[in-house]
C-alpha cells in the first residue's frame, strides 16, 4: 500500500476495474492486497481478536458481492475501510443489544475490549516484538474510549503509509477538515494515556498512586484513565512523568511499523469463504453493474447475499477441523500448513490464499504479477518443490523493505516470518526465581546471606542478563518466575525478563503463587490464564507439546478439588499446568499435564520430577534447618542428572529470605564468577546432559 505514483495508482485501478469485469484473478488480487489492511483496522478498532475474524471476513465477503456497484476504482481503498468502520459499528450495536441472559459484562464494552492479554494490542507488541516506547504507545490504545478507537485504527494506517488523509477522512464519512480536527483530539487523548501507562509502570510507584488505585481491577477503562491522569496532573512527584526529553511523538513511533500479519487460519478460511459464499461474485458483481437498477436484479442480488451467508458459515464449519488440524501438524511454519490445505484440495485455498497469509504486500507489484500468471498457474496445487523455505523469527520489516510478492507460492512463503511457539526437549532442566527485588536481595526481607552482586535492581537489565548466563552457565534452560497477579511488582517485571530472555536464548515461565494462599476460583484462575497469553503466546516463555508451560504453587491441605478447579479453567485456556504434589495426588480423578515437588532438599517424584537444593537457612532462624554442603549438592545433582524426571528442577536461583539461593553469595563465590554451586551444576549437568 505505500506506492502512491502515478504508475502504482494506475496499476491498483485497473486491477479494480478488472475486478468489476468479472476478471476472477483480479478479484483475488484485490483479496490478497487488501486484507492485511482490514485485519489491522479491524483489529485496532475492536480490539478484541477473539471477534476481529468474523467481522474481517464479513468485510471481505461484502467487498466481493458489492465492487461492482462501486463508481470511481479509485476510490477503491477509502471505501474498503469505510464498509470495515460500518461493520465494526454494527458488532457493537449487536452486542449492546444481546439478550439480558448473556451476563451483565457482555453490555460492559470496556471489559469485552480491555481482556488482558486476549487484545490486539498485545498482539501488536508481540508479533512485531515492540519494546520501550512503542510497546508504551500500543500499550496506550487500550485506554482509549471505542470511538478513539476507531479513529486510532485508520489514522495509524495514514502514518503507517497505507492510507492517505483524504483516504481517511472518506473512510470515515467526514470532511478532510474535520478528520484532521478528530486526529489532532485523539493524539492528545493518546497522549495522556501514554502517561496513565507510564505512571502506572514507574517503578517505584508513587505510593499516593498505589493508595488512590485501590478498587481498581488492573482493567483498562476511561473511568481510571481520568482518574489517574488527574493523579499526574495534581502530583509534584508525578507531573513529570511524561515531560521528559525523550518522549517520542506517536505519530513518529507507529510511522515504520509494520502491519500485523494475519493469521494462517483467518487467510484460509476468508479464501474459502469468498470461493464459496460469493461462488459467482465476480459475475454477479458484473451483472449487477450493468441492471443495478431493475426489481428483479435487486432481489436475485438480496438471494445471493443470503446464499452467500447460509455457504459461508457451512464452509467454514466444514473446513475449521481440516485448518486446524494441517496447521498444528506443520512443523515447517504456517503458511507450510495453508500449501498443505490447498494440495489436499480443501474447499477455496489456493495459491491466492498462501499470498494472503504471507503478510501485507505493495499492491502494484503482485497486481501486475497476478494478472500475467496464467489461470492454470494459479489455482493448481502447488508442487513440491514450492515448499517454503526456512523462515526468520524476526519481525516483519516496514513495507519499504519488503520484497515484492510474485505469483510463486515459494517465494511468497519463503517472505513470511515463522510466528510458531518452540517446544523444549524433555527433560527441562530450570530454576525457581524470584524477581522481587527493588534494592539488594539481602535487605529485602531479609537473609542469612550476602550476594556477590550485592546491591542490585531486577530492574536493571543488566542484572537480568547476567543472572540469565548464571543459569545457562549452570545448565539450566528455564527460570521458572514467581508470579502473584496481574499489575503486580514480580507481573511488571516479566516483559524485561522476557526481552532479555530472548535476546539470550533463555525460556521463562511463572509460578502461580496465590493457589498456596487459598483456593482461587474457576473463573479467577482463568481469567488469570488469559491474562499471561500477553506472554506465554511468546517464543521465549517455556512450551511443552506445543502448550505453554505454567507451575502452581500449593498449600499443605491442598487436594483433588484443587486439580479439579486447575482442570476445568484449564479447559479452554490450553496450558501444560505443573501442580504441586500433595498426599495421595496419583488418585485424583483429574490429572494435570505435570506434578513437581518443592522441597528444601532432595526429592523424586517418581515419573514427574526431581529437584535439588543448596540448603534451607531462613532469615529470621536461629540455625539452618538444611546446612549447606557442597560435596551433598554434588551427589543430589548427579542423582537429578540421571533420574530420567521430565522437570529436573533447582529450588531456588534466588530465594534469599529462605536461603535456599544457589546464586553467587560471598559465602561460596567462585573464580568463575558464578559462584560454588553453579560450578557444580555446570560440571554434573555438562557430564550428563539431557
């Protein structure tokens, strides 16, 4: 989308008109091109993914029957995105008019956008691995009323270059005069949301901050945006959170980002939906132009549009299992998976619908490609030798980087990063740490001993790296973080650990501590499982069998109820959850994916886990329940080195207050610079590795 010559403008018209003629090749063209764009206006504007797919593909199902009524090709995009503003209108008012049965929150718009975690915000810093002021700035766009966002949605699109001001302002239905009104008010607005985001991140908090939050459900909503954006305006300590020098415009951040790719699945079914429920659309479309004006045209136009929507929903229906089955079994990326669905011959993809999932394209270069193709070339299955090539992790490039999409299925797959989740290979081998500390770890609560770090911050990113190349050292490849809820001091410090983690090869997950502290609901512990998809989604948090990985801490009284509520929120939330052991948990009638021990010495759970641990000296005891010894240390490590266990766990990194941390103390520093019992992991581990 960001050719605007007069050649590429040309070339995106005809393509359009060809389109009107019946020409199905430019039809698909058009598809290919501009659904990347819908996604992301239609994501941005919903902010809810789980609804952004039916809503896209009704965009492009309506884009195909009604083209030919268009008069000016022109005006082609303006108009696209003016009939996805229409129908994320129309998504709203239906919601706003469900049934009273369907709970109270279904009324609550900003509890259906503001779903952590589950938001195309999130999507946005994940998939294009946003850090510092760009995950700030889409961070941001969750504080925004429905109507900003909106106008958020197409006005990113302008300073992304895929729309002009004049498209917007048609897009919208509004003088170009006014758009520019209404985007000037939403940059303030996103603005202040900017500081909300910033101020709530500060760490420390300011306490008067902290006391005034309280009540507040960790939720996004325009209620406590103005609440704590009045906070930042009356506080000295805070009136400067988003004065500083560095603060960069948001039109300047957005501007070479990236559009958000869309989803295999989404690419697939909107091609068979469009095969299927607009069959004919081209040719309707053509008739339609020519007697538009005629009774019988209009209804024979009204039963094509409610055939199209009866095949519609069977296509999809039909092919949902064939998806989902071929991209799960993909193991050479997605779009290896939609080469796979068209040479089994489902029902609407082909050639065309690997192009949609490749990602955004420039308009003109796979227009002039798709016209050329011959038609045989472009709805056979694709040979075996147009698989994929192996693709890059990294994020997408901005459009002026990207290389041209040509009507060969292997290079258009070779073009689209691989988005899939990495398993690690059992056995795991991880720690138990603590990102609680603000100061020193033996201040902070306490402890027996002193760090050779001494004074140091978790959140310093250097602190996180070298603690990261502490466990790489000692031949562990997760750190398995504590976690206590949403919005917490450990929850603020994942996404550095995740950066750094990434950066450095090394896989986290959490530790649901709460579970040990009282029996959470079905609903909490669910709500709570959406809530970290904002980064178990991501490569670098631990997977097992294509699941993220999650432990959970438990009490001493806990039972079966307690796999049972894990089981039922676990349900559709798609976990590998790791309970704690307890007395006669083998005879629960619900199993977890894993069971594991924590334990200050030790212990063999028998087909699950093994664990080690330096020692147990808590900081208030008078004498250490576990004395430390490292020729012990040594002989555990060789036993959880060889026990076969599928988690072979450290308990702990860092827990300092229970002086159970095997990190660098001046009691047992090393030359290495790790400390005594690293050492002695990366001898035992590197002597019997996984």
């Amino acid at each position: 989308m960001s050719d605007f010559s007069p050649s590429g403008h040309d070339a995106h018209t005809a393509v359009v008109s060809a389109a009107q003629a019946g020409d199905q090749r430019a039809l698909d063209v058009l598809v290919a091109d501009h659904l990347p764009l819908v996604y992301n206006v239609v994501g941005r504007a919903l902010n809810a993914p789980s609804d952004t797919d039916d809503v896209v593909q009704d965009v492009m199902l309506q884009m195909v029957r009604d083209v030919g009524q268009l008069r000016d090709p022109a005006a082609f995009r303006s108009w696209l995105v003016a009939i996805a503003m229409r129908q994320v209108r129309r998504h709203w008012r239906l919601r706003r008019a469900a049934p009273p049965q369907a709970g109270p929150e279904w009324l609550d718009e900003t509890v259906q956008l503001a779903d952590p975690g589950a938001d195309f915000a999130d999507l946005t810093i994940t998939v294009l691995h946003l850090s510092e002021q760009r995950r700030e700035t889409a961070e941001a766009t969750r504080w925004l009323d429905a109507e900003d966002r909106e106008l958020l949605a197409v006005w990113w699109m302008e300073v992304a270059g895929q729309l002009t001001r004049a498209e917007l302002a048609a897009a919208l239905e509004i003088p170009p005069a006014q758009a520019g009104v209404r985007v000037q008010r939403l940059k303030a607005r996103l603005e202040v949301a900017r500081a909300v985001v910033r101020a709530l991140e500060t760490v420390p908090r300011c306490p008067d901050l902290d006391g005034m939050l309280y009540g507040w459900d960790g939720r996004p909503s325009g209620l406590w945006r103005k609440r704590v954006a009045r906070h930042i305006r009356e506080c000295p300590d805070c009136d400067g959170v988003f004065a500083a020098a560095d603060v960069v415009p948001a039109e300047r951040l957005l501007a070479d980002l990236a559009l958000v790719p869309v989803p295999p699945v989404l690419a697939a079914l909107t091609a068979a939906a469009l095969r299927a429920g607009g069959g004919n659309a081209t040719t309707a479309a053509h008739t339609t132009t020519a007697a538009h004006t005629t009774t019988t045209a209009h209804t024979a136009h009204t039963a094509e549009l409610t055939k199209a929507a009866r095949l519609t929903k069977a296509v999809n229906a039909a092919n949902t299992a064939k998806v989902a089955n071929l991209t799960k079994a993909a193991s050479a990326g997605k779009l290896a998976a939609l080469l796979s669905l068209a040479a089994a011959g489902v029902a609407g993809v082909t050639i065309a619908a690997v192009a949609l999932a490749a990602g955004p394209s420039e308009p003109s270069s796979p227009a002039a490609a798709a016209l050329s193709a011959s038609p045989t070339a472009r709805s056979a299955p694709p040979a075996a030798s147009a698989s994929p090539s192996p693709s890059s992790p990294s994020a997408s490039p901005p459009a002026s980087a990207r290389p041209h999409a040509t009507g060969k299925p292997a290079t258009t797959a070779a073009a689209a990063p691989d988005r899939t989740t990495v398993d690690t290979k059992l056995p795991v081998r991880a720690a138990f740490y603590y990102p609680w500390y603000d100061k020193n770890p033996h201040t902070d609560g306490g402890s027996q001993y002193t760090a050779s770090a001494s004074d140091y911050d978790q959140d310093d990113p250097a602190t996180v790296d070298r603690q990261i190349k502490d466990m790489q050292y000692g031949g562990l490849q997760a750190g398995i973080a504590s976690w206590w809820g949403a919005g917490k001091r450990e929850d603020r410090r994942m996404p550095l650990l995740m950066s750094e983690g990434a950066r450095l090869g090394f896989s986290w997950t959490t530790y649901y501590e709460n579970e040990a502290y009282g029996n959470p609901s079905v609903t909490q512990i669910h709500s709570d499982l959406v809530y970290l998809r904002r980064y178990s989604d991501q490569k670098t948090w631990l997977h097992i069998d294509g699941k993220p990985v999650i432990f959970v801490y438990a009490a001493g009284g806990d039972g079966c109820d307690m796999v049972d509520r894990w089981t039922e929120a676990n349900r559709t939330a798609g976990y590998y959850v790791v309970l704690k052991v307890f007395g006669g948990y083998r005879d629960c009638a619900n199993q977890p994916q894993g069971w594991h021990q924590y334990a200050s010495g030790l212990d063999l759970q028998q087909g699950y886990s093994a664990i080690l641990s330096p020692g147990f000296y808590k900081y208030d005891a008078d004498a250490p329940v576990v004395p430390r010894d490292l020729g012990r240390f040594r002989r555990d490590a060789t036993t959880v080195a060889t026990s076969g266990a599928p988690f072979q766990l450290l308990v702990t990194y860092n827990e300092w207050g229970e002086g159970t941390a095997a990190e660098s103390a001046t009691a047992w520093a090393s030359p290495s610079g790790h400390g005594a019992y690293m050492d002695v992991l990366h001898d035992v581990f590197t002597a019997h590795p996984r």
